[in-house]
C-alpha cells in the first residue's frame, strides 16, 4: 500500500491558513505622580489609559498591532521622573512614553538627554511649557502657558479688571507662569499688583493669602495643583476677599470644589486647553462620554486628555508597518499624520510642527457646582 503525506500536509496548510495571526505588542510608558498630593487624579489618568488600550486590544489593536502599558511612579519629583523613564527604558523598550505631570519631570528627561539616547518620543506632557515646545522628541497635545494666559488676562480685561494678583508655585514651574502672567497681563493693559507663593507638594498658603489680600486686586490668577489652588481659594474668602478668582487648566473644577467648598469655588474661572467635555455638539466629547460610561471611569478634563492622547498615539500606530516598531517610526509616523480632524477636534502634526493644537476657551464653575461657559 502506497502512503502519501500530500494529505496530511493540505489539512496542516488549511489549519494554518485558518488560524489567527499572531499579534504584535508594542510598550508603552507612563510616569506619573501617584506617590503625591496628586495622588488620585495620577491613578484616574492610568484608569483611562488602561480602559482605551483595554478596548483597543480587544478589537484586535491595528495591523495586527496590541499595547502594552507599564508604569511608574515619579511622587512629582523630576529627578524620580528621570530615573523612573530611564528604568522603564531599560527594562521594558517602549516605543514611546505617553502623558507626564507638570513640566519638571519632561525638562529632566531633555536635561538627561533620556529621550534622544533611547530614540523614543513622549507624546502628550500635560505641560505648556515653551521650553519644551520645540524639542523634536516630544508631542504636545495642548495649548502653551502663555496661550492661556492670554486668554484669562483677555476675559479679565474685558470685564473691566485692571489690578491683578497672581497666586503661584514657588519653583521653576510656577516662577514661569508668574512670567507668563506678568507678560500677557502687560499685552492685556493690566498691572500685576500683588504675587503671593506657597512651597511645592503643601498646601500653606495663609503667607499668599494675606500679601495678595493686602493689595486689593480685583481679580486674581491662582496657578498650581489642585489642592493648594483650592485650599487658598478657601483661605482667601475667609478672610473677607472679594477678588475674581481664575485658574487654569491643570486644575479641575470638581477637586476645586471638594477643597475649597462650593460657596467659595462658585464663579471661579478655568481656562481649558480640550474640547467643552459636556458639548453634544462636539463628536469628540460625545465618544469620550460614552467612553467613560462604559467603562465606569471619572469625567475630567485631564482624564479627556489622556484619552485624546491615547487616540493620537493609535492614529500613528496604524500608519505603522508592523516589521518596523521602533520610536523613530514612530515619531515618522506622528510627523505623518498632518491635518487630523479627530471628532471635530483639529489637530496638526509633521517635521517641524509638535505642538498640535493651541485651542484655549474659558469655562466657570456655575451656581451648583456645574462647569459652563
């Protein structure tokens, strides 16, 4: 009896052929500062880029392609920023790093030259630091500092205000935006009339309250995390002032008002660098919603941010060829995306444009604790 393998082989050829390609799975990093008073906005952030990538990898990534992400905790420490992005690096080879708290921890990684060694982009900072505008390894999602506050020192002066105070965070961060403030308050016909400072990772702010107090201005730009924005909001309708209150966008409006109390948060002004989160008119908004009710997520602006930030890295990914997942593709393929109209949303990327969008509005805590604008 003479056997044959033709066969065993078309049924072995056919199994094959059925069977499902093999995904590839790229990494991604993200250091944020979970260890620190921004505690629960830093998990809310990894909660929102587990949840997309979580979907994404369910419906099979792109080409082919799924994500992995890994973290790390820089407890809002730049030098922990570095040191946390350069171990990831070293035991993880990420394609790229995704999102990063405050302006610190990205000026450490250009200081350290960690990106370029590792030829890996970080896309999307929550930083509007203009030192970090033009470096060619980095994607920036949001607005400048000095955009909003051109933007905030615009409302004031359209409402009549021409002493203003400024509340900041005594390191570089905020002795910038305290520039940034005196600059675009100049451009807007407004004196800056009185500064107050509290320390970095504190909330001590009776020394600022009592300075600006002491001036009498008539609108007041507070620049800083949540909780010390809040907690001199707090302080400073205590003790009998009256000022407009503006901040901007890092802080959000919930967490404002859990500190400082409804009564004293109500008709705070907040600049915005995405898309009015409660738009129906806005697709972007509306998907970002539905996205988060799926997935039993917070609403928040900076939460609406890692999820856009999340949606351009896919973008670029599936402009990808899956033999060639290296950061510099990447960073060609980011180039590549050019004019993006993401739900709405314009964006715009390519060789010497990082700085994707410099969209700014002005929302205000309502009577009842509602965002409005």
């Amino acid at each position: 009896m003479r056997l044959t393998l033709r066969p065993l082989l078309a049924v072995l050829a056919s199994a094959l052929l059925l069977a499902p390609a093999q995904a590839e799975v790229v990494t991604v990093g993200h250091v944020g500062p979970v260890s620190s008073q921004l505690k629960e906005l830093a998990e809310s952030a990894e909660q929102t880029l587990d949840a997309y990538f979580a979907e994404f990898n369910k419906k099979a990534g792109v080409n082919g392609i799924k994500v992995k992400m890994v973290y790390g905790d820089d407890a809002f420490n730049p030098q922990k920023h570095a040191e946390e992005t350069r171990r990831i690096i070293q035991q993880h080879n990420p394609i790229a790093m995704l999102g990063a708290g405050g302006s610190a921890g990205p000026l450490e990684l250009l200081k350290q030259n960690i990106l370029s060694d590792a030829k890996i982009p970080l896309i999307a900072p929550i930083s509007g630091a203009p030192a970090l505008r033009s470096n060619p390894w980095m994607f920036h999602l949001r607005a400048a500092w000095p955009d909003e506050m051109n933007k905030l020192a615009q409302q004031m002066a359209s409402l009549g205000h021409q002493r203003v105070g400024v509340f900041y965070q005594n390191d570089p961060d905020g002795k910038f935006g305290l520039f940034s403030a005196r600059q675009e308050a100049r451009k807007n016909n407004l004196e800056v009339v009185a500064t107050g400072a509290y320390e970095k990772n504190t909330v001590n702010v009776d020394a600022a309250v009592k300075a600006i107090n002491e001036q009498n201005p008539s609108a007041i730009l507070a620049l800083g995390t949540d909780d010390a924005v809040g907690s001199f909001l707090k302080a400073y309708r205590k003790a009998g002032g009256m000022a407009q209150i503006y901040t901007v966008s890092v802080v959000g409006a919930k967490e404002l008002i859990a500190t400082a109390g409804l009564d004293a948060a109500r008709g705070t002004g907040i600049s915005q660098v995405m898309p009015y989160i409660f738009a129906d008119s806005s697709q972007l908004a509306k998907e970002y919603r539905a996205f988060v009710k799926r997935n039993k997520l917070k609403l928040g602006y900076i939460e609406f941010e890692y999820y856009i930030a999340a949606r351009l890295f896919t973008e670029a990914l599936g402009n990808m060829n899956k033999n060639n997942l290296s950061g510099e593709a990447l960073i060609s393929a980011l180039e590549g995306i050019g004019n993006l109209n993401m739900g709405g949303f314009r964006l715009a990327f390519g060789p010497n444009q990082r700085v994707g969008s410099k969209f700014v509005e002005v929302t205000v805590i309502g009577p009842s604790g509602e965002l409005i604008r």
